[in-house]
C-alpha cells in the first residue's frame, strides 16, 4: 500500500516543468522532510517499490536518491536501504506558514565614508572581481532587440511615465514564475518588489527591518556592502562563527541569548565570500532559531543559476516564507550593467519596500524591466544561462590548474562546487601583505583582504572571480599576483 506522501508526491509532478523528473521528485522529497512527514532516521522505499508507486522508471528514482545522498539530506543504510539523515533536526517548527564654481569646504556637517570606502578605485586599473559574469558572452541582438521592442511598446500604450515602485508587473510576474519553476518559491507577482541590483534590496530591506540598535547577526566573513548597509541604518552588528559546513548555528543561539536579534544576514547557497555550502541541517536549526528569538532571515541568493557540482540545496525562503526575506539579482544571469535586484517577501513587506522606493528613486527603469521581462518570456535567459555555465565550468577548471601552477606553495583553496569565485587562504600572511601592497605598481585592483572581514578574529584571504576570464587572462592575471608577492 502507497504511503499517505507517495500519493502527494505524484500529485506534484508537473509535465511543463523546466525541472527533469528526478530533480522534481528530490524537491518533493525535501519538501516531506521538511514537513515532517518523512522523520530522521525514517527508511524510504526501496527504488523498485518508490517507481512503482509513482509510475516511472527505477532509475529515475535511484538518480533522485544519489542526489539527496551528495546533498545530505538522505544516507545509504547500506543493505537495509535509505533513509533521512539523523542529523536534520525536527521539522515541526519549520513548517512554511522591497556651470557653476567648484565646491570648496563647507560650513555644515555632514556624514563622511568610511576610512575604506566601499568604491571602484579610480583610475585605470586591471579590476580583478569577486565573480561576476563575463558580460562578454551575452548577445547584443537580443538585448538590443528587448529594448528597442521594450521602448515601442511603451511609446504606444503611454508607458513612459511615472510607474509601480514594486516594479513593473510584467517583470515581478516573470521572476515570480522563474522563482516557482527553478527554486521552488511559492510566489506570485505580489510577493516581488523590483530593485536596482541586490545591494538595493538589502539595504531596503535594512531600512524596514531594523531601528537604531538593533543587533543584525552576520559571519565573521561576509560581504561587507551588506553589512554597511545594515550599520547605515542604525544595526549593531554582531559576528558569528563560520566553518566548512556554513554557519555556525549553536554560535547563532548564544549570540540571540544575549542580544536582541533582529535580523540575520546569509548567503547559503555559497557563502560569501568562502563559497562553501550551509548543510540542510544547519538550515532547518537556523530557521527553527529564528522562530524562537523572532528574527528575520534575509538570504541574499546571488548565484543560484551556476552550479557544477550536485543540485544546489532549495533556497530557506522555498520551506519557511514567513521566516525569510529572499534577496536575488539578474546580474549574474544577464549583466551587472541592467541593475535589476529582487526581493522575494511577505505582500505587507513588499508594500513597505515600496514605499522607500518612492523616497528615493520614485519608480525604477521601466524600459530596461521590460526588456528583461522579454528576454525571460523568450527562453533568452535561461538559453545563455546553460551556454555559460558550461564555459564558466571550464574556466573553473582551467582557473585551478593555474593556481596550481603559479601559486601552489602561497594558498590553499577549495574547488568551489558553483558560484564564480575562489576564495584563496594564504598559508603566509606576509605573502599577502605584499601582494596587497604591491599589485597598484603591477596595475591591479581588488577587494582587500580586510574587506571581508566583519571583526578581527576573521581569517584573511582573498575572493577571486573567474569566470569573467578566458584561460589566457587568468594565466596573466595570476602570474601578475605571484610577482605580487614574491619578496
């Protein structure tokens, strides 16, 4: 007799997914485990009996399994079959429920940069970045095409006033789907307020969340524009720890035991700026804690599309919306140059977000959302999101052989399983001071070391994006940074 989820799981198969059929018998899995239908340390049917039971092929369930196994959501009993892994905690409590003179000094106060101001250096500089994609590889005719398109269609239908500053719906419905079809999000256009990159929506989201202070939680390591943004709006920032399986969750309780949280700010799918993976199980506890102290888990999702290892893990607001406020950027799938950001929250949020959209920017680009919104109806995006991840799969790899080459004896990094970032840990600092203080004789420019760190007990290393290099330049570019730092 098929058990009560089987009968669920089937229901949930859809023929027009963009998903194969075991990616979405793994999500349906997961999402059973979440809802504790499925417990740690419950066996699952055998492969045969679970294919007979949901009417595909036995393969199809046995690549499912493998697949939850890599991700560490299930492990092999060996003989006596699979069953859900022992160590996810309970899942009861995670349950799913925006030409005059020049200035001379002035005689008026005012709000200064930081000592490290957070800007591209001026100059001509070769600008090593912290992974972006390689804007190179994007077609212009079907982006000039979007805009021209784009521009006459609002020409015709008086489109080229003021507008919604949650975005134009054409648009927020577009990445809603997106978020439905490829992450597992329940949205709907309602659920998206439209923002000028990321970095936009943190801040906004920043901005409703939290009062002078208030403690926001971040790692040791982070991304430090995220954490100026928080410390812009009042937020006494408070580090955990952090380790090769994410977060460090019981750091999380000791730290909300002692402040008042009101936010946490993470990056799971791969950690800025040390590209590991959050395990499912520190997810679930991460989330089970922010039920408990009532604070807010932002997820700043910025690279969901490129992964070259397993299936990336579904994203902590697909599992507990009302815990989780998802910040997500077309930049990586597109250009940095569109500027188009996303927050996927609560409707009442996205109202909220939207009104300090209209303090500031009044409406964003319609023009350039609509043409982003083309380019997802036309299957653009999703087109070169695969063409790319099979070169930046390449250039991953071609990227470690020269770092082997060149910088073997100076780093030790992991190969990242997705993203387009290394994250290089140097086993002599001095090695990396010099490099730091030497690269503008050698016409380079990157992040420093200290950028990343949110307090002083944070390791120091450098994030290096390669995906935005053909073989050749990352060959030059690290050879450049070995003569850096030799002495």
């Amino acid at each position: 007799m098929a058990k009560p989820w089987t009968v669920l799981l089937r229901a949930s198969f859809r023929d027009d997914a963009d998903l194969p059929r075991y990616m979405q018998i793994a999500h349906g899995l997961i999402h059973e485990i979440e809802r504790g239908r499925l417990l740690p340390g419950e066996y699952l049917p055998s492969s045969r009996d679970l294919a007979t039971a949901l009417a595909v092929n036995r393969k199809t369930i046995v690549t499912a399994y493998e697949e939850l196994i890599a991700q560490g959501w299930l492990v092999s009993g060996g003989t006596r079959g699979t069953m859900v892994s022992t160590s996810l905690p309970s899942a009861e409590s995670i349950a799913p429920a925006p030409l005059a003179a020049p200035f001379g000094d002035t005689e008026y106060p005012f709000l200064g940069p930081p000592d490290r101001p957070i800007a591209i250096a001026p100059g001509t500089w070769r600008k090593l970045d912290e992974g972006v994609p390689d804007g190179r590889l994007f077609p212009a005719d079907p982006l000039a095409r979007a805009y021209r398109k784009a521009v006459e269609q609002a020409s015709r239908d008086n489109g080229l006033g003021y507008r919604d500053p949650r975005g134009l719906p054409r648009l927020r419905q577009e990445i809603a789907e997106m978020l439905r079809r490829q992450r597992g999000l329940m949205v709907t256009a309602d659920h998206i307020c439209i923002t000028r990159g990321s970095q936009m929506g943190v801040f906004l989201t920043a901005r409703v969340l939290i009062r002078p202070g208030d403690a926001v939680l971040v790692e040791r390591l982070t991304h430090e524009p995220a954490v100026a943004a928080f410390r812009a709006c009042g937020a006494k920032i408070v580090t955990v720890g952090l380790d090769e399986d994410g977060i460090d969750v019981a750091d999380v309780e000791r730290q909300c035991r002692r402040h008042r949280v009101r936010a946490i700010f993470v990056t799971p799918h791969h950690q800025f700026p040390t590209t590991v993976s959050m395990r499912p199980e520190r997810r679930l506890r991460l989330l089970e804690l922010a039920r408990q102290f009532a604070f807010a888990v932002i997820e700043d999702d910025y690279d969901h599309e490129f992964h070259f290892g397993a299936q990336p893990l579904l994203p902590m607001a697909s599992y507990a919306p009302a815990r989780v406020i998802y910040a997500g950027s077309m930049s990586k799938l597109l250009v940095p140059a569109l500027r188009i950001g996303y927050i996927a929250a609560a409707p009442q949020v996205i109202d909220a977000l939207a009104y300090q959209i209209s303090l500031i920017d009044g409406m964003g680009n319609s023009v350039t959302e609509d043409a982003a919104a083309e380019l997802l109806a036309t299957g653009e995006v999703r087109r070169h999101v695969r063409k790319t991840a099979q070169i930046y799969a390449a250039r991953r790899d071609a990227f470690a052989r020269s770092l082997e080459q060149e910088m073997a004896d100076l780093v030790d990094y992991r190969l990242p399983d997705g993203g387009l970032a290394f994250w290089l840990r140097f086993r002599d600092i001095a090695a990396l001071d010099r490099m730091e203080a030497r690269a503008p004789e050698f016409g380079l420019s990157f992040a420093s070391s200290h950028s990343y760190a949110a307090d002083d007990s944070a390791e120091r290393g450098l994030r290096i994006g390669f995906a935005s290099l053909t073989e050749e330049e990352a060959r030059e570019v690290l050879r450049t940074l070995r003569r850096c730092a030799d002495k």
